[in-house]
C-alpha cells in the first residue's frame, strides 16, 4: 500500500487521519466490520461529505451505499502514519516515566528507537542505567547531532520544561513529545505534541459520570 | 461557574468539549487570546455553526463578530471536565510506569487520587513501595471496594491486558484508562479510554515530515 504515501494528502484530510484511524480502531473492538460514512460522522462529527471526500484521497476504499472495510481503512491508514525511515529519539527526563518510555522504547514499531537520555540529575549524568548512558543537557545539541536524533520526547516536570524545550528546540529538533500539560512557548515551525493525562483522566469520568448508559467512543 | 454543570449537555457537545479544549490550549500557549467560530472550525474541523451552538450551551461566552475569548473558554471548559468529588483510582501495573503515574498521582488536581495499587508479580505483592501497598489482583474487587474506588488505570501490557480489564470490568468498574494499546473486549456500559504512544509518536512523526513549515495543532 506504498502509494498511499506517493500522494501528498491535504493537510485538512491529513490533520484528521489520527483521528479516524482512533475510531476506526475503537469500532473495531466492538466487533463492527463494515461503516458508512453517515455513521462514522455520527461518531466523528466530521460531516459525512468530508469523510467521503478523505477516503477518495485514498483510493477505492467503499462503495456507495454498502460502507467501509473497517479493517482494511485500518490497514490503510496505519500504513500511511507509519514512518519507512528509522526515526531516532531523544529522551530528556529519567525519573520513572523516563525509564518507562526508555524500556519499552515503542519495541512494537522497529522504526522508532530512543538512542540517547539526558538528565540534569548530577547523581545520573554519566551513569549507565538499563543499557542507556545518561547525558547532561548541556551535551544535548552534541549528542542529539552525533546519534541522527530528529524527534525528542521531555518528561521533565512542568516547572522545568520551558527550559528543557528550549534545549531541545535550539538543537533544531522541530518534533517533541511533551509530556508537561503546561503549554510552552515554541517557534512556529516546531511541532509539540501534548500528553496531558489529567486531563485524559477527567473527560474519561465526566463520560461515565454523565453519559453511563451509552459507551465512550473516545474523539479528543 | 458551577452552574454549567446543572444543565446536562447534549452528549454529542460534551464529546466535543475536550477537542475544545486542547485546541484552545495551544492557542492559548501560542498567545491567541479570541478565537472567532469560522476559525476556530478550521483548526477543530468541527462546523463553525456546530461550534456556535455548543457554545450558546454554555451561555453567553462570545459576541458575533467579536470572537471567543480563549481563557474564558478555557476556564468554563476546564470547569465543566472537573470533577467535585474525590475520584479513587485503583492503579494496576506497577512496573516503571505505575510507578511514575502512582508518584506523580496526578497531584496538581487535588480530587484525583490513585488509592490502592495491584500487580501480579508475587515479588511485589505484600510489599510496600513508595508509600503503596501492593495488591495481588485476587484481592481486586475486595480491595477496590473497601477504598471506594470508581476508576482504573492499567499500566498491564497488551498480553496480559485483556485478563487484568476482565477482573477490573468484574468489580463494578465502569471508567478505565489503558496504557496497552491492543484493543480490549468490554461490556456496552464500560468507559474505555486508550492511551496509545506509539500512535501519538507516529502522528508527530507525520506531521513533522510532511507539514514542517506549518505547525501542527492537535485535533485527534
């Protein structure tokens, strides 16, 4: 299905990828095989016109009246999001989250590998600890550009995050995984991605405590 | 502005609402401070009217032509997702990251508090870890209640992940958040709410190399 990714979607269609491929995967646990778009609307909110007009971006995937393969969109769009290149990471932060992210280090996805941790902590920076040795950010730009690093992740706390980020950004790294929910301030051009699991937490008891009767079908 | 609880939104608004939120947090971090609805349908891709009228839910948050103003959005929006009640939640796993979730215990909201904590490693049953007990998951449902628990959170990877959900869903809980990304099989009245991290990583990862000189604002 490489052709898929020959194509340059619209960036619109494109924004909404995760968000169907999220779905898709949600239905598919429930056991449904086939989906129309006028219900897959309902579920999305994104009218059923766009979603027919994001499909076709991708070829032959229904036919009228008959609905999706949801396995196949599936398919299909994982294989888009899927990155060919191996992709190197930076972990910054090495308290338990850290260990955590370094240890599983996405072992599913042999495209994504963290290569490199860094750590203002004086008792860790030097250290080799469960195969990674530990820099101190001020080695960062250096070790990031000697190990081909283009996508950093921070676990650094709220209250240091600013200034990890900057590191981080100064180095010319333009793809962080941010798991501080306290919004940074970043160039243009840098790409953050937000893991705010409070805030995860909560819209997952405001659906049971408001709406018990019918399940979730996570959109955010 | 307790009262925009009172009233219970429509539930296909309050699937929205942390969309909403998201995105307007990221405005917000970008120094945005009024968002007008047609603009704020291109970065949600919700329908400005959709937008306009899950709004209006809220009272009288924007004037026409004027715009939103985003922290007063954010504010009511933050409002409406707390919860007033303590919030017990039984962690199980508690591996690397059990263990950072259980440190950090998500101390910056102060009604979300992980009380009790299971795994099923009979080395660490019966021991007491940073300020934990830890529980064999026999005791489940006989520990989650005595401690009031509502909530779960696994940590337990995607092959033993179905097994742990079956015992958590046997207790009576109906809200759960999963770090294992393998979709689960849960009754209808079941909140299930996945936290995937590879696919987090892999949408950044796509938008980095595909959008780079447009930054990325999160939709999924």
């Amino acid at each position: 299905m490489e052709e898929h990714k020959e194509k340059k979607l619209p960036r619109a269609t494109a924004k909404r990828l995760p968000l169907y491929l999220r779905n898709l995967k949600i239905l598919e646990s429930t056991g449904e095989t086939r989906i129309k778009s006028k219900d897959f609307s309902e579920i999305t909110q994104i009218p059923a016109a766009t979603i027919r007009r994001d499909f076709s971006y991708l070829g032959e995937l229904g036919r009228s009246g008959y609905g999706y393969d949801v396995s196949y969109l599936i398919e299909v769009f994982s294989d888009i999001l899927a990155t060919d290149d191996e992709k190197r990471i930076a972990l910054v932060g090495f308290g338990n989250l850290g260990k955590a992210l370094a240890n599983n280090n996405f072992r599913r996805n042999e495209n994504l590998k963290i290569t490199c941790v860094f750590d203002n902590n004086p008792e860790l920076i030097g250290k080799e600890i469960a195969g990674f040795m530990i820099h101190s950010m001020e080695e960062f730009k250096t070790v990031a550009e000697k190990n081909g690093v283009t996508v950093a992740i921070s676990t650094v706390p709220s209250q240091h995050s600013q200034e990890a980020i900057n590191t981080i950004v100064d180095a010319g790294i333009t793809a962080i995984m941010n798991f501080a929910p306290d919004r940074v301030i970043v160039p243009k051009h840098v790409n953050m991605r937000y893991i705010d699991l409070t805030t995860e937490l909560l819209t997952l008891i405001f659906f049971d405590n408001h709406y018990q009767k019918r399940p979730l079908v996570t959109i955010s």
